[in-house]
C-alpha cells in the first residue's frame, strides 16, 4: 500500500475508452448487454463530468448489488402506454435508466403532441446522478424535471428519526447561446456520495449537515454514515420538497418509499429500490415563441448581476477538459477496473 | 391613534361576510364581478387560515395597484387549447386567479384524459398565496404543482444584486384520512409580506434573510425593503429553484422575468406582471392504485418518526377555528374595510 506521502500516480483514459471498459465490466458481472451500455454511459459521464460521487466510485456498489441479488441486471422493463401523456414503466426490479431509456421515444413523441407528458418508473434500483437523465432532453429543445425517492437517511424537519432519502431534484432547460441550463440536487443538505468520500477521506463536513445515531448535530461523516442521519437542505422548505419527492415517486408510480424496502437480508446490497418522476414540457407550445432565446436572456441577466457560474457550468468545463485531454484516474483505479472485467 | 399599550378592540367576521365584504371592495375598485369574486374569495381564505401576510393585509396593495390603472380589474382572460395536455391563458394584463379559474374545466378535463396537463398563463397580476389555486386540486384527487414569478427582490447566491421574485413553489396532494398535503414555499429565505410585516410591527428578522442597499447582511426588515434585498432559502439550491421559476413562468408562459416589468410610472402600482404555470397530476394512472392510501401511509409514518405538524395543518387547524368562531380582526381594520366599499 503507497503511503500518503508518495505521489499518486494518475493515467489518463479516454470517455470511449472508460465507457467500454465500464460496459465490459457489467456484462461481466452479470447485466444484460442493453443494461450494460445504459449503466456504462451513466457512470462514465459521471466521471468524465467531474462528478466523483457518481462516477467510478459507485461501481463497487453496484456490483455488490448484483452480486447479492437484490437488483435484477438481466431484468426487462415493461412500457406501458397509459393516456396522451402518460407512460409507466415496470422496471421489473432492474435499474432505472434502462427503464427511462426503453419508453424515452413513446415519451417524447407524446411531449410533442401533448405539450407535456410524465414518465412513472416504478419497481426500480437508482444508483447514478440524476442530471444524465434529464440534460438530454434539453439537447433537444425540451424542458425536463426528474425526481427520485432513494433510502432512508434523512431526518424531516423537526422529527427526531430519518424517514426520507436524499431524494434529488433534477431540471433541464435549453438555451440559445450555450450548453443547457442544468441542476440536480439533493433535498437533503448534502448528497450521501459526498458524505461517503470524505469519510474515505477522512475530511469533516461543515455544521448543519447532519446528525449522530443519538440524533445530536456533528460534523464527522462517519457518525453520519453510522447509524446517524443526514438533514434536509434549507430547513422547513427542503423537508417539504423531500416528501413531495417521495410522494411524486413511491405514491404516483407505485414505487417503494425510501422506507418501505429491507435489504438487510441481501450482504452488500445498496442500490434504492423504489420509483422515478419525469415531466417533460414542449416549451414552445407556451407562447409560440422560442424558449431558448427566453432562457438565454435570463443567462445573461444572471451573469449581469454578478452570478458568474451557472448551474452545470462545472460539469461542461471538465467535460471539455476530459474530453480534449482524457479523464483523470489514479493508476490504482485503473487496474481495480480492469481486474473487474475479468472477475 | 392608540397607545400601544391600549388592549386592541377585535371583533369577528364570518368567512362568507369577509368574502362579501372583500367582493364589494373590489367590485367598488372598478373590477369587473367575476374578477371581485375570485380575488375576494381568494383573500378572504387566506385571513380565514392566517395567511395574514396575504389576507386583508394587502387590500391596500390591490387597491392602489387598480388605481394606479397598472392592473386591469375589467380583464376578461383568453383560453387557448394548444395540445392534449397543453392550456395557455393570456390574462390580458389582468389577475392570474380569474384566468386560472377561466381554464380550470378544460385544465381538468385534460388531465383526467392526459394524465397530466399544464396551464400556461401569462401577462398576469398574482399577488395572493400560492396554496389557494393548488389546494382545489388535491380536494378533486389530483396532485397539482404550481409556480409564480414576481418581482425583483432576491439576490441570486454568490450575484451581487438582486434579479429574481420571491417566486414561490405550491404543491398539493390528497390523502385518503384528512385534508390534502398543500405546502406554499417562497424560494427566498423568507416571503416578502412576511417582511413587510415585520417591519411594520418593528421586529428584527433572523440572521441570513436578506442584504441591506450596500448588499450587506442585515436583520432589520426595513433596511431589506428600503432599497436592500432577500436571499434564497437554502444557498445556492434555493437560488437554482427560484431561477426554475423564472423559466417555467416567463420563459415557458410567456411572461415577463421579475426583472422586465417597470411599474415606476405608475405610482402606488405594486402587483408584479409576470406570468404563472399550474402542473396537474392524475395520480391513479400511475399504477392503478389508489394515491390517496399511499400518500396517507407517508403521513403515517412522518407521524411516527416525530414530524408532528404536516406541511397545511397549521391552515386547516386556523380555518377550522375560523369557521366555528368567526374570523378575528382588529376594529380599525374592520372600519377601513367598510369604508372601502363606499370609496
């Protein structure tokens, strides 16, 4: 093992390269070809993007999933075409973006037609970032907001036990003079990845993002991560949309709520069985008018006031960055990645 | 003038005679009936459930804001069927409450045959609650999202001006074993009545609600109103939703940004111009489940992890108070509105 004194040593790996190595190794450890290629290009725009907590980080957890069997990687989800714009899905206990990606044409054709249309996942594992699902249906003129309930590790507002999961909220918008506006937050105050890497790091965390497993404030994330609990963001206001998101989530789509599911039977499981929101809107059905020269007016007033870097900024800047000069990974990485192709 | 040492005289209305005075107000203002009827059923329920901030409290504000001929009382609001799930509404410089309630039939039909539908309105006055035009939704079965741009008063985190409206979020949902889920949050770390209010009453505000003129913290109210300026709820979070408002309300209604409309011609002029959008859920068509079992299992189980007061209680617990007892006002308040329907 290197000591924290030596230098680490880094290679770089191509989007294409790191996609089909991520895709070999879930076909390797048991998903269908379809999921494979969905899974691996979730993960990899994680990575490639900068988004650490969602990236190569999570492969370990997904394949534990696998392995105990609490998530299905050979699953077919069943699309079912409900009204003018409505479309569920039955995950039938695999991953989500499989799901989305199986009704995403039924969905966007009704978008254009209705003007709106919801997509309910249920019965489904949600293990990535949720701006991959939404950010493509800006690319296409649209406008997107997803929501994901996950697992209990939030405490709601001025109970004293966690209830809810981090629960994010992702939004999408087109706009003319650049990249889509794009965010993806969790309602809790800070997202269980983040929590997790720097209890790997050993980092402490700033006041108010959670609490021990006696329910007292701390700012360790491994009280956090043991037996402890996470907060909402923002108090009241960010309890309240947590539980609109388990609502949207479990009791529109007929998925689990955060609560509902018991993987304590299956050593290693950690994906969050449960459900998935979509919304999309034709944007120009509001007025005739073109959306993205709206949204980019908006764009340029927020940078005229000072607001430097808009939501998703970060990400397109290191995808830029990963994609003229490869992603960054530690050599250590690299090698538990290919060994993971193999066994 | 009294002492403030006086015991404040107090004497109690019913709600249909607030609602009937308010009408009378509004109808002696030069709006239109139908227009009276709404607004005035609109804030007599919210001084009914002690919404104080948007009950007769901002009579005045409406009042001036018809006066100053900057909203149009007369309006008559014009429906457009775009698409199946698709209602726009221009309120033709009117209030958004009476276009709203002039596209609700067809809103509705659309929904129970879409399974879900957006109302698009713009070039419209809101200056009431929020939680008024979600909650009759939930009360049919339906879940419903609603946001409003407003104007100018909030600074974007980490700009240095301000640019957005307090630019709430309302949602709605029914539950199977009592009144309907109805959260109405400002996306700003604190409503601007509620501001309004407390520098009335002389009270200091708690830290990190706004910046004074200088763009410095303060907890003085005044100093927020007097040329300062709120914060978002939440940092930059908060900031990403109310920006989510800006778009679905202006860019995709149609209507102006909360930084496009300039009332300074029109002195007393206070209703933001702006625009609203109202997302309606049929949640059954989901799975073929009943939602409003689902949603009550959720409110079970918030209970039993100590969430005491659901998002609306605090509403249905003062309106039930109000209906059996009256709605308590101060006479002084009693003798201004009475005079307000003679002139």
């Amino acid at each position: 093992m290197s000591s924290p004194l030596d230098p680490i040593a880094m290679q770089t790996i191509s989007f294409a390269d790191l996609t089909d190595l991520l895709r070999r190794i879930f076909l390797r450890h048991g998903t269908s070809a379809e999921v494979a290629a969905v899974l691996a290009e979730n993960c990899a725009s994680a990575e490639r993007d900068g988004s650490h907590s969602h990236g190569i980080f999570r492969i370990k957890g997904y394949l534990a999933s696998l392995a105990a069997g609490w998530v299905d990687g050979q699953a077919v989800p069943k699309v079912e075409d409900v009204a003018a714009g409505f479309v569920r899905v039955d995950a039938n206990g695999g991953f989500a973006q499989p799901a989305m990606q199986a009704a995403k044409v039924l969905l966007i054709e009704k978008v254009r037609a209705a003007g709106i249309a919801i997509l309910a996942i249920r019965n489904s594992h949600h293990f990535g970032a949720l701006w991959p699902d939404v950010e493509p249906f800006a690319q296409e003129g649209l406008v997107a907001l997803s929501v994901v309930n996950s697992m209990t590790c939030v405490v709601p507002h001025q109970a004293h036990k966690p209830l809810f999961g981090t629960n994010p909220i992702a939004f999408a918008a087109p706009r003319a003079g650049g990249q889509p506006i794009v965010f993806d937050m969790a309602t809790s105050a800070m997202a269980h990845g983040d929590v997790q890497i720097a209890a790997r790091e050993g980092r402490m965390l700033p006041p108010g993002m959670g609490v021990d497993s006696a329910g007292l404030p701390t700012v360790d994330p491994k009280a956090i991560l043991n037996a402890g609990a996470l907060l909402p963001f923002g108090g009241h206001k960010g309890s309240a949309l947590s539980m609109m998101v388990e609502l949207l989530c479990a009791a529109v789509c007929g998925g689990n709520f955060s609560f509902e599911f018991d993987m304590s039977s299956k050593p290693g499981a950690q994906t969050p069985w449960t459900g998935q929101t979509i919304i999309v809107i034709d944007p120009d059905k509001g007025r005739g008018q073109a959306f993205a020269q709206r949204s980019e007016e908006l764009v340029r007033q927020m940078h005229g006031v000072g607001q430097q870097r808009m939501p998703g900024d970060r990400r397109y800047k290191q995808r830029e960055k990963s994609l003229s000069e490869g992603i960054v990974l530690t050599e250590e990485d690299m090698t538990r990645l290919q060994r993971l192709t193999q066994a």
